[in-house]
C-alpha cells in the first residue's frame, strides 16, 4: 500500500531561505507533540480524533542483557590511538623521526660529507688527511640524551657545525617536513573525530530466510582490507533469550586492495549483490541462495576517492558509485560506468565539502544525489539532467544553523518512496513525492553525528501489542561515540507520518566493562581501548515472530574499527511483566504510597517553591543521599532494588505525619503498589546480566589479553631525565656473591621443607632505614648550652640548675650523695647474688624438662630465624645465651605475670636445627644489616653450637651484661629445646600452656607465640640500656605485638615456625604489625631523646 | 537561498562554542553533535552542579530510565536560580521539554501534574509563553478535553508580546487551530441539526457565528505558504455548505498552484476531489491531473486520469495514457498491481483498434526502457513469484510479448526455481 499518500498532512509554515534558528538546548523535542491533525472518525458526532505528529508512546522494546556480546573473538591485537593526536606535537615526531630514521633523514650529505670528518679518538692518520676530529663533539652528543643546563654545557665547536651544516644535511628541508607532518597531525585528529569516508558502514546483514539466518558481510582484520563473509543465525532457545552464533565453518573471505570503507548490499529473489567501497576500489560481489559461495563479479579502480557505492534494489547488478570529484556514475557489472550526474560544487550552497552520495529512488531511472548541503532527485533518463531538489539545509526543512547532511538513505522494502536523511541534529523521513518538506523529523540527540543506519520495517505482530501497526525503527549509529539510537515512527501510507515515542539510546560496547567483573588495571587498560575503538558500521538482523510476539526480536550489530562485532538483542515488551521475585520486604504496617520518595518528588514540587511537607520530603531525600546511592549501586551490582521500599529512618522521622495517611492508603496501597510497580518495573528495564553473556565476555576478555601480551610492543624508551653519575659497584661487599648463593640455596631448600610439610614459608620484612643519628645533648658542654638543654625541661628543671651552678644547693647535695651511695652499696651486694643464682637455677631446670621431651618430639630440621629486623638493630639477637641482665628487672616490677627472669631470651631466634638428630645449634648473626642474615644451618653435625656475633654489635650490651656471658652457657643449655620450655613455662598464655602438654608440632606453635613477648621485651631493655629509656613504656608497646603473635601461631594449624628460615615473619600481617610497631617504638624512643 | 556568507558565519560560531578546549586544532569542517553545555572556564560550583544533573537526566531519559531521570528532574530547576539572565529563558525551555516529556512516561503522572508544568513554565517566562500554550492546547486535544483546550486558544490568542518570526507563526497556529475547534462545533451541531426536522432558526444562526469565527481565521492562514490540509478541508467544507463555491474554488486553486506554496500533492488532489464533486468537465479533471502527473507520476489517481484520457477518444490521448501507465509500472509499489497492468492492457487493445502501426508507437514509448524493463518485470523470477496470482500472469505474459518483444528472458513459472540469473540486462540463452 505504498502507493497511498496521506489524506492530510500535518500543517505547517513553508519558508524558504537559509536557516537561522540556532540550537542552544540539548533536549531536542521531547516534551512536544509536534503538530496535530483531526479526523472525524466515523461521521457521527463528537467523534473526533486528534492525531499528533510526535505520539508519545511507541513500542517498548528491551534489552535482554545490560552489555553488547561480542559475536567473534577477537582476532587480532588492533592498537590505534584513541586520542586524537596534538598538531603541535610535530616537533617530538620529528625528532623522532631524526632518531629512529636517521639514515633516511641525513643518508645522503653524511655519505659525502662523511670522509671530512673522523669520529673516532687516535685514528686521524688511518682517515683522511684534512679530516676533522669530532670525538669531542661526539662526547658531547652523547651526553645530550640526559637533562642538562643548555646555557652552561655548550659545544662550541658543535654550534659552528651546525651553523655552517645545520640546513644542508636534511634530505628533507625541515621546514616542508614540519608544516607537512603538522598538516598531516592535524588531519588525522580530525579524521579521528570524524571520517566521511566511513559513511555508510562496512557491515551488512543478508538473510537467506526470515528466520534470522544469513551472512554478516564485514571486514574481519586489522587493516580492515579482508572481506568477509561470515554465516550467522539468530537462534531461539525455549525458555531463554535468543543468540546470535556464528558458525565457524561457513566464512570467505577476500582480500582487497585497501581498507573497506562501506558495503552496500541488495537482494532481489534470493539473489544477493554486494558492492563494496574501498578508497580507490570498488567491487561487486554476488551469491544466490543460502550458503552459497560469493563470487567476485567485477572490480574497477577508481581515479578518485570514491564516497559512495550503493547497489540497485530495482536492477541486480546496478550500482551507483559517487567520487569526491562531484561525479556519480551508474555501473552497470559487466557493462561499464556511466555517468549520470556530475557537479563542480555544492548543491544549495557552498559547504566547502568534496563529499558526494547517492541512492536510489523509487523509480529505477530516477536516483538522488546527495552532498553536505542536501539532497536532490535526478533523473537520470534525460541528457541534461533534470533535477528536484528533495531536501536542503534550509528553513524548509527547518534546520539549524550549521547544520548539514551527513547520511542519506532510501528507505527500500520500509517504504517505497521514502528516505531517510540524518544531520548531525536530527533526522528526517522525506517522501518523494512531497520533496522539500520533511514529513517527519526528530531529534536525535546523539552527540557526534549518526554515519550508519539501519532501518527496519515494522512487523504486524510487534504492532499489535501497541494497537495498530507496528512501527518501523530505525537504528543511528555514530562513528567516534559508539552511540546507537533506536527511533520508531509509523504511518507514511494513507496516514500522515508520525514519529513514536523518544528516542532510545542502545549499549555501546564501550560501556559494557562496567557491568562486566572488575579487570585488573593493565587489563582493564587494554580491554577498554580496545572496546571504545571507533564503530565502523551498523546493522540489524529482524526475526519477525512466526508464532508471535514472544519470537520475535531484534539484533543490533556493531563493527568497531578493531574488527570487532557487537551485538545485543531487543526484545519487544512483554504485556504481562514478570516481575523477579525479589519482592519488596511486605510491609504492611508502613504506607507505600507515601514513601515512593521520587515520583511524588518531583509531581508535587516540580518547579517552584515547597510546601512544607515537601520541603521535608527534600530534606530527608537530602539525608537519604546516601542511600539513593547505595541502591544504585545496588542496582549496579545486580541486585533489584524496588524503589518504593519505605526507608525506615524517614519513618521515625515522618511518624506524625504519615499516621494520617496510612489507613486510607494501606488499603489501596498495595494495589496500586503492585500495578505501579510494574509500571516501573517496565520503565526502569534493570535486565541482569546472565550466566552466558558473563562467560563470553570472560572468554572474549582472556583472548584479548592473550592477543596483546604476543604483540606487546615496546614504546620508545623514555630518555633517562637528568644525568647520573654509575654507582652501581661502589658499595658492594665482596663477599656479595656467595652469601647470595648460600642464601638462595638455604632458602630453597627451606622452600622445600615447607613444601613437604605443606607450611607456609616466611619472608622477610622490608628493610628499615637507619635512622640519622640522634642529638646528643651530652656532648655540649659549655654552660649555655647546657642551660639551654636544661630549660627544655621546664622551669623547675632550670631553676634547679641555676641553683646548682650558683652554689645554693650544695649542702642538700652532699647529703643526697651520701644517702644514695649507701643505698646502692647495699643493693649491689644483695641483687648480683640472687639474680645470678636464680637464673642459673631456672635454665638448668628448663633444660632438664626439655630433655625429657626430646624423643617425643619429633624434632625436624629447620631454622629459626633472628629476629633481626625487629627494632632494626641487625644485632639483637644474643643467640641462645640466656640474658638475665639486671636491666630486665624494671620490666619485671611493670609486667608481673611475664616472668621476667626468664633466661630464655629465646628470642635469639636465629637458632637452628639440623635435621639430624643431634643438638646441633648454629646461631648465626650476619654483620650486614639485613634481616635474613641470621638463617644459618650449621653444616656440622656436632654438638657444637657456633654462635656468631658480628663482633661490632654496638647495642649487645645485653649480652655483654649476663652474668653467663660466655658461650658455655648458651652450649649447655642445648638450643631450642630449652627455648620451648623455658617459654612454655614463662608464658602464661593458654595457648602455650595447652601447648606444653602436648608434645610435638604444638610446642613448637607455643614456642612460637610465646616467643614473641620476650624477644620483644628484651629487645627493648637492650635498648633500654644504652640508658636512655624508661622500660615501662617499651614493654608496654611490646605488649599488643605479643598477642598478634600468639594469635596468629595459634590460626596457623600446622605451624612449623621453626622452619622459618627468614624472620619468622611470613603470616605477613603479623610480621609487619611487628615491625611497624618496632619502628613505631624506635620512632617513639627517638622523640624525647631529640627533645632533650 | 544561498545565503553562503551566514552560513559561514553561523559555522564559525557553532565551532567556537563547541570546542573551545582544543587549542590549536584545525576545526573541523562540520559542526559536530548537540551542544551539550560544556565545562567552562567560568564556571562555578553551582553551574556545575546543574551541568552534571543535566546530563544524568539527559542519560536516564535517552535509556528510558523515567523514574531516574525523575528523581533528578525534582533537583534541577535550581537552575533557575542562576542569575545569569541571558540563560534562563533557555533553562525554561530545558526545564518544561525534559519535565513534560518524564511525566509522559511515569506511570504516576496525572493531568493535573501536567496542567501545572504548563501553566508554570508558560508564566515562567514570556519568551515561550505561545509555544508552551500550543503544547498544553494539544495535550488537552489529545486527551480528549475539548472545551478546556479551546478556553487555552482563547486566553493565548489576545497575547501581543514578541514580534519575532516564531511568535507570529505560533500566533497564526493558535488562531487555525481555534478555528478548527470552532469548525468540530460547526460540524456537530449541523450534525444535529440535520436529525432535527423541524429548521431551527437558532441553530443556524450558531452555526453560522461558528463559521464566521473560523473562516477569518482560516482565510488568514491559508494566504501563508504552509501546509494546510486540514484548514483546507475544513475551510472548503464549509464554504460548500454555505454555497460559496467561487471562494472554495478559489482557495483550493491558490492552495494548488500558488507557487510560493511547496508542491503538495494534496492540494491537487483536494482540486480534483472538489472538481469531481462539483461535476466539472472530463477536461478541467484532466488537467488537474496533468499537473499532478508532473508532480507525482505515481499517484493513485493516474488510474482515473488514464481512464479519463481512455474516454476522450483522441489518438494523442491514449497514447498519453500509454505513457502514463508504462510510468506507473515503472515504480516498485505498482509493479505488481493488476489493475495497473489490466489498464495498460487495456490501453494497447485501443491502440490496437484506433492505429495502424500501434506497435512502432508502444516500441517508441518502450525505448527508453528496453534495457531495464525486462529485468525490472520479466524474469523467471518474477514469474515464480507472479505464479501465485495466474491472472497477473497472464496479463503480463501477453505484454511481454508486445513490450519487449526481442527480449529472450524467460517469463515462466517454471524457470523460477532455476538458478540462472541475467546481470542487468546481460543477455543469456
């Protein structure tokens, strides 16, 4: 029924002329109906219909998964900048160009000019004769590549050189080559933004059947020069949303001379056409049937860019080609080119534009030929061509300033007399038999101008669910933004053209990562320049429902200049909404009306001013903020969010005045509730991504990085920024090498144990800077200074000096003295005697009970590690040598329950055991600062036990002050064992007790956690007796670390804490709470001590 | 029209605004995309703010996410607050486009919510205060609130502010379209009038206050070039009515063929309807249609106008309507037609009867199309696909024969299923 034209069209004003209305808003025409028509109905009375031009509601369709599935994996690595590249940048591309090229850029003057000048020190007499020596300018290049003063470093003889040679060595002036390459820049930025060439889109669809069967015809590679075609279907699962598959099997493909800029295809009698346009290229390709091969039927090159190539929807084998020269030419394959129209300039005016389309028209003879400015109709039967003009950037057409065509399509099997005509503002259905007004227009709202189209016919079923018939859609696509645009509109027949409903905007690929799983960001990185390439082209595959609504669908496709092909499925609106069962919590007792915050938001307060209840509703919707985002990002993360849930916090506050309302509305409440939520369920679409959508992407993704990581390739190394002197060398120790041998080895073979005893191996912690050396107040000893030292103590403190340098004090002081002396003299005698004893006693009580466990205990091989990095202080670790120091005894007095006495520093971590069954001890203290140091396994199996000390241990005073200071003592109290029980013994812990009781792995864990305490105690009081601190607070610091410790061997089920060939350390958490607590310590100790 | 120096003009202007950031690029040629408002250098937080509140409106409602782009929408009139004056009227018009168009969508909108964005937004503003009217007009229309729609015309048709283009056009709107409403009152109470048996002197006299209230407006819009199809019907129906055919004839020739007027295949056809139902002669009907021909070789009335030309008998008029056929059969939506190929079947029978060397004359009209004709109507594919329809088939067979007689495509039903397949016109076999 194509042949009707409308009994009425809408009215409108024709106006002539340029167009001047300036678009300053971007909410195109939503919100107006546009124009209206009347129609009386059935004659009787007050029976009249009023028809708008724009109709608000169209066809819902909807997505069936919130991302665009990607058809074909991704075949190759595609990296193209998807930054426009900066014009001005042509100096860094040049300089480039010097460095990577260089022999292309000074190949032919260095040839000649080469033998004048010797670049080598020493070798003159071997050259030339006159050669000039230019190592020094040599050296001075050399040096160019780092940062440097340019006024101070100066070659002089370099600046001569370059005067004299400076223009005569470039093969290619580097004035052209700069203006050429900026030109150049400047156009690919621009083509990067838009390319006309692309017009059209290199991708189509062609089915054999109506069953969503057919073949993609794209360019499948990176140079987008190989043709492909590829077979696709459409298929229908029960129960689950339709696929697009592709089979593997059925593709060809072709390769051509130049990238494929658009295919353009028609199909007559399941014969298909299919011409393509490359730059200079264009060729014809044909297949009959399903499936069967395509043939290449002619080809012909082009003298000029060609712009457009449409294939005859009439005649098979027709096609129009049009070239930026302004001529457009019928090829007829097999016949020749002949040409039917030729213009020098723009059609209407002058945009400045070689750009040329064509199409054809509803008549075979009759094509339109199209530039920037507008369209018009040619026939192309009579010799000087008689031309109307079918659509101009005009006021006819109601254009804007600025605006200008950027696709023109005929609209074919939709509408025999229609076509389609975009802009970059909006896009308008024209009907030949009307030219020059626009029948229809919308805005499109897309925000780079649409360069691919698709249109397609509506199907009576789709219709019906609106009421009437269905609506044709027609799909924008836009090159640099990814955007889609779904229009509808319906009518063109007997009834006047009416747009439907607003413009719905399609998933872009480059979005689709955020619904995808989180990417680790150099994945990420990747993924998403390869998903926001430019599109490429556009096409849709319909399944009009055979059995109904329910089967049919439609699928969008998307090219990206990467080779890649996008595609998501619409599905028409189902009537009844399956709501998921999600349902909102039932809340009978609370209003639900009330409480659907937004929508009476907006209805009550739309513009100005609030009433009082609204401004409430705005205040809490203010302090719900919060919870507005939480639920969309809920509603990001897949979850259904029901909008109308009350939030219980604005029911406390809304308490009196929702007793008002609430018995009316609880009753209608949950009606209206479940209808309005439909509604909303409708209008909101939130579509969950599924199960399969989920692995494609996952698979997709995983090939992609597989494919990058081949082709990784490296970009031009960075200039090292500022000139450095080589160090490397300068500090190392000699011995380097095989400590790191050793050290390796010992940490394989640890590696090893911990892997047969299926344990975690421990690493060490970071290195701790030293810290600078501390202001020791002691060594100013002129009075000022120390006066000065003293009044930061406050004002007792420098009064109490000034009375001591005056003199007023000293009989007070002489009998303070007195006093003190006594009283020490009595307390050396009695504390040496009973701390020495008493420590002697309690290693020797330990050591025994050790050895009645030794056979049970199962002892395996392995090396306990120094402590070492705790504090930073390398040295620590008195090795096994039980310290009861006389500084511990403060400690003691503070912490009761700790057993201060405990002889068993056993901290000395750095014990280890072979695994032989002997006693062997090796302690091991590395001179070096580093933690690792003290792992060590003594090589010998003998009862020794070797304990080094780095002999310049400057804070090992602790060891220097036990009583039992010689080795004998840590030998005789045989390693570890007494640790364990010395441990198990002091701590009270638990954990450590229950450990006691039970031989074997759990001891060691016991030993473990208990161990921590006092190597950190003891840690401190060493530190304590370099006599700057109060022990109280050191111990008190340790005391949290201890319980990390504990916790943490009690988690550990199999804890071989033993094997810990580094600092035992690894369960990093507790490590490093340990160490930053050391340092915490440290950092503490240091303050008062800078404070003095 | 070719006004290129303000195009130019207007170009440079759209680039500046739109990419003020790109320093030193060469713009491009085409202004690209809607001008989204952009970050600017001057921009305060405030700004900011509504800039970012516009563009989550502008994304919800672009997905048809309408609850969304409400419970933005409730925040952005803030805009209005900006005191930048030269911008409000825009933000106005931003405010009612995007409002309007959520309340369409959200399931809970009900009139009263859109008598208040209308009647709001109209007085927000006096720059759109007509274009708003029109739309709350239409709105009531479409919902079926007649009186109060023709209460919006009245109240808006004594509005004198503006004088711009745009506000006298929608000042003329407002006036065609009351007459229009005064024109459903017209009809109706001639409907009831016509029940009525006695002749009521004061419905008559109501009807013809409603006339004389509509026909000023609607002569006043249809002197402007424009299209007016339904002022014209109606205008034209009831001048008929009153008997004042002159003027009736006299709009619908100035609708047809004034020239400033676009080339409205309508306003023909309403000539001819008007002309036929006025019992005008076979000729004046002709040339109507001859001039519809020009415009739209495809109408469905050249079936009457070959039919007419059939009647008259002369020789140059059935050669006429030789090529007024063989011009329909040219378009895709009448290929398939049997009327169409029954009337060019029934053309050469005459011709037959009334010429001698009729076929020259058929090879002469066909000469521009032998090379194209037999692929457009006569291949064996076209045969398989006609076979459904035998009567089709055989009038088109039996032309063949006399159209494209050196053709050597085959038209039958049964090579439809073969594969062989002619390159335009390439001849096979």
């Amino acid at each position: 029924m194509d042949y009707k034209f409308p009994d009425q069209l809408f009215p409108s004003f024709y106006e002539r002329g340029p167009p001047d209305k300036v678009l300053n808003h971007c909410a195109g025409n939503w919100g107006s109906y546009d124009k209206l028509t009347i129609q009386d109905d059935s004659g009787s009375r007050s029976n009249w219909t009023f028809t708008s031009r724009h109709q608000v509601k169209g066809e819902t369709w909807r997505h069936t998964e919130p991302v665009p599935l990607p058809l074909l994996s991704p075949l190759n690595e595609f990296l193209w900048p998807t930054k426009p590249p900066n014009p001005l940048d042509f100096m860094d591309h040049m300089q480039n160009f010097f460095l990577d090229h260089r022999h292309d850029a000074f190949g032919c003057m260095s040839q000649i000019l080469g033998e004048n000048f010797n670049f080598t020190q020493g070798t003159k007499e071997k050259r030339h004769k006159d050669s000039i020596s230019m190592w020094r300018v040599t050296r001075y290049l050399d040096g160019l590549s780092f940062k440097k003063c340019r006024l101070r470093d100066r070659s002089v003889p370099l600046n001569r050189y370059s005067a004299l040679l400076g223009d005569v060595v470039h093969a290619i002036p580097p004035q052209l080559l700069g203006s050429l390459l900026y030109e150049e820049l400047a156009e690919q930025g621009e083509r990067l933004l838009f390319s006309e060439a692309a017009t059209g889109g290199a991708l189509e669809f062609i089915p054999f059947s109506h069953n969503g069967d057919g073949y993609l015809v794209y360019p499948g590679n990176q140079g987008l020069n190989r043709l492909k075609f590829h077979r696709v279907e459409l298929q229908r699962h029960r129960g689950s949303h339709s696929v697009l598959r592709s089979s593997s099997s059925d593709s060809f493909s072709f390769h051509l001379n130049g990238p494929i800029r658009q295919i353009s295809s028609a199909s007559l009698f399941n014969n298909s056409c299919v011409a393509v346009r490359s730059d200079y290229l264009c060729g014809v390709w044909r297949f009959s049937g399903g499936g069967e091969q395509p043939r290449l039927l002619q080809a012909v090159n082009t003298t000029e860019v060609a712009t457009c190539v449409t294939a005859s929807p009439h005649v098979l084998g027709e096609v129009l080609v049009a070239s930026e020269s302004g001529v457009v030419n019928l090829w007829t394959v097999g016949r020749g080119m002949q040409k039917v129209r030729g213009e020098d300039g723009n059609l209407y005016f002058n945009a400045e534009s070689p750009w040329r389309w064509c199409d054809f028209s509803a008549h075979p003879r009759v094509m339109v030929y199209a530039d920037r400015t507008g369209a018009e109709l040619t026939d192309i039967r009579v010799s000087p061509v008689s031309a109307r003009s079918l659509f101009s950037i005009s006021r006819s057409s109601d254009c804007h300033r600025g605006e200008r065509l950027v696709l023109s399509r005929y609209l074919r099997d939709v509408h025999s007399f229609h076509h389609l005509v975009t802009t970059q503002f909006s896009s308008y259905i024209v009907d030949e038999r009307f030219p020059g007004v626009p029948v229809l227009k919308w805005d499109h709202m897309m925000e780079s101008p649409p360069l691919f189209c698709h249109v397609l016919p509506g199907s009576a079923s789709s219709g019906s669910v609106v009421g009437g018939a269905g609506t044709t859609k027609v799909v924008l696509g836009s090159q640099r933004s990814q955007e889609l645009v779904l229009l509808q509109y319906s009518g063109g027949g007997a009834t006047a053209c009416s747009s439907r409903g607003p413009p719905l905007a399609l998933l872009r690929p480059s979005t689709s990562l955020k619904h995808l799983p989180v990417q680790i960001p150099h994945r990420l990185d990747v993924a998403t320049h390869r998903l926001s390439s430019s599109a490429a082209g556009l096409t849709c595959v319909q399944r009009t429902g055979g059995e109904g609504v329910e089967d049919e669908c439609i699928c969008v496709l998307q090219l990206t200049e990467a080779g890649d092909v996008f595609y998501q499925i619409l599905e028409p609106q189902q009537q009844q909404i399956h709501i998921p069962d999600v349902e909102p919590q039932p809340m009978p007792s609370k209003p639900v009306a009330s409480s659907s915050p937004s929508s009476q938001l907006f209805t009550e307060n739309d513009v100005i001013g609030t009433t009082q209840k609204e401004r409430q509703t705005f205040a809490d919707s203010d302090e719900s903020e919060d919870g507005g985002q939480r639920r969309r990002r809920l509603k990001q993360l897949k979850l259904q969010v029901v909008v109308n849930q009350p939030d219980e916090d604005e029911d406390d506050d809304d308490d009196d005045d929702e007793d008002d309302d609430p018995g009316t509305q609880e009753k209608d409440g949950e009606q209206s509730d479940s209808t309005e939520k439909e509604a909303l369920c409708s209008s909101m679409s939130v579509v969950n991504i599924s199960e399969d959508a989920l692995v494609t992407w996952k698979r997709w993704l995983q090939k992609l990085m597989k494919k990058s990581r081949k082709k990784k390739k490296k970009p031009r190394p960075p200039g090292s920024q500022l000139f450095t002197a080589d160090t490397e060398g300068f500090l190392r120790l000699r011995r380097k090498e095989t400590r790191e041998d050793k050290h390796v080895r010992s940490l394989r073979r640890d590696l090893r144990t911990c892997m047969s005893k299926r344990s975690l191996l421990a690493f060490s912690a970071p290195t701790l800077q030293p810290l600078p050396q501390a202001v020791d107040t002691d060594t100013w000893t002129d009075p000022l200074s120390r006066r000065l030292t003293i009044s930061w103590q406050g004002e007792a403190a420098w009064r109490a000096w000034w009375e001591e340098e005056l003199g007023l004090n000293r009989a007070e002081k002489e009998m303070a003295l007195r006093r003190k002396r006594t009283r020490e003299k009595e307390r050396k005698r009695a504390a040496g005697r009973l701390e020495l004893s008493g420590s002697f006693t309690s290693s020797t009580t330990y050591q025994a009970e050790l050895d009645s466990f030794s056979d049970s205990a199962g002892w395996t091989s392995g090396s306990q590690c120094a402590w070492s990095d705790t504090d930073g202080l390398e040295d620590t670790v008195g090795g096994i040598t039980p310290v009861p120091t006389t500084t511990v005894s403060p400690l003691k007095t503070v912490e009761g329950e700790y057993e201060p006495q405990t002889p068993s520093r056993s901290h000395d971590v750095s014990v280890s055991q072979t695994p032989s069954r002997s006693h062997d001890v090796s302690v091991s203290q590395t001179p070096n600062r580093s933690r690792d140091v003290s792992v060590s396994q003594t090589p010998s199996r003998s009862h020794d036990v070797s304990v080094w000390q780095t002999p310049n241990r400057s804070r090992n005073v602790s060891v220097s002050q036990t009583p039992s200071r010689s080795r004998d003592v840590s030998v005789s109290q045989t390693p570890n064992r007494s640790c364990d029980v010395s441990v198990s013994q002091m701590n009270d812990t638990p954990a450590a007790r229950r450990a006691s009781v039970r031989p074997a792995e759990g001891d060691h864990t016991s030993v473990l956690a208990s161990q921590v305490k006092p190597l950190l105690s003891h840690h401190n009081v060493v530190e304590d007796n370099s006599g700057v601190r109060s022990p109280q607070s050191v111990s008190q610091q340790s005391v949290p670390q201890r319980d990390v410790r504990v916790n943490l061997s009690l988690d550990s089920a199999v804890w071989s804490g033993f094997f810990q060939s580094r600092p035992l350390s690894q369960s990093s958490r507790g490590h490093v709470g340990l160490s930053q607590s050391s340092q915490s310590s440290q950092a503490k100790k240091k303050k008062p001590r800078m404070g003095f | 029209m070719d006004d290129i120096d303000r195009e130019l003009e207007c170009l440079q202007d759209s680039d500046d605004d739109s990419d003020i950031s790109a320093k030193g690029r060469k713009k491009p040629r085409l202004s690209l995309g809607n001008p989204m408002p952009g970050e600017t250098s001057r921009e305060t937080g405030f700004h900011q703010s509504t800039r970012v509140c516009l563009e989550h409106i502008r994304e919800a409602m672009l997905h048809h996410r309408w609850q969304e782009a409400a419970e933005y929408m409730a925040f952005y009139p803030q805009v209005l607050e900006d005191l930048d004056e030269g911008s409000t009227p825009k933000y106005k018009e931003i405010i009612w486009r995007l409002s309007t168009e959520i309340l369409h969508h959200h399931p809970n909108s009900t009139l009263e919510d859109y008598n208040n964005i209308y009647e709001r937004m109209k007085h927000a503003g006096v720059k759109h205060y007509l274009m708003i009217s029109l739309e709350h007009a239409f709105h009531l229309l479409l919902h079926g609130h007649i009186e109060d729609a023709k209460l919006q015309f009245s109240a808006c048709g004594s509005w004198r502010y503006g004088n711009n283009v745009a506000h006298y056009q929608a000042t003329k709107l407002i006036q065609a379209y009351r007459s229009l409403l005064d024109y459903v009152t017209w009809c109706d109470k001639k409907h009831t009038h016509s029940y009525t048996v006695d002749q009521d002197d004061s419905v008559s006299r109501e009807m013809s206050k409603y006339f004389r209230h509509a026909s000023a407006n609607l002569k006043e819009i249809v002197k402007y070039p424009g299209v007016w199809d339904p002022f014209i019907l109606s205008y034209v129906e009831m001048l008929e009515f009153y008997e004042d055919y002159d003027t009736a004839l006299k709009v619908l020739n100035d609708y047809a063929y004034d020239n400033s007027f676009p080339p409205n295949p309508n306003a023909h056809v309403y000539l001819y309807q008007y002309l036929k139902r006025r019992d005008a002669s076979k000729k004046r009907l002709a040339k109507v249609l001859k001039i519809l021909r020009a415009l739209v070789p495809s109408h469905e009335l050249m079936l009457e106008y070959s039919s007419l030309l059939l009647q008259s008998e002369k020789i140059t008029d059935v050669h006429k309507a030789l090529g007024i056929v063989l011009d329909m059969l040219d378009f895709a939506c009448w290929r398939n037609n049997l009327d169409v190929w029954k009337r060019l079947k029934a053309v050469i029978q005459q011709l037959q009867c009334t010429e001698e060397n009729w076929k020259t004359l058929v090879l002469d009209t066909m000469s521009g199309r032998k090379d194209w004709w037999p692929v457009l109507h006569f291949t064996s594919f076209h045969a398989s696909k006609d076979s459904v329809n035998p009567e089709l088939m055989e009038v088109k067979a039996s032309l063949k024969r006399v159209l494209c007689p050196d053709t050597l495509l085959k038209y039958t039903a049964e090579g439809g299923t073969s594969t062989e397949w002619t390159l335009g016109g390439k001849r096979k076999h």
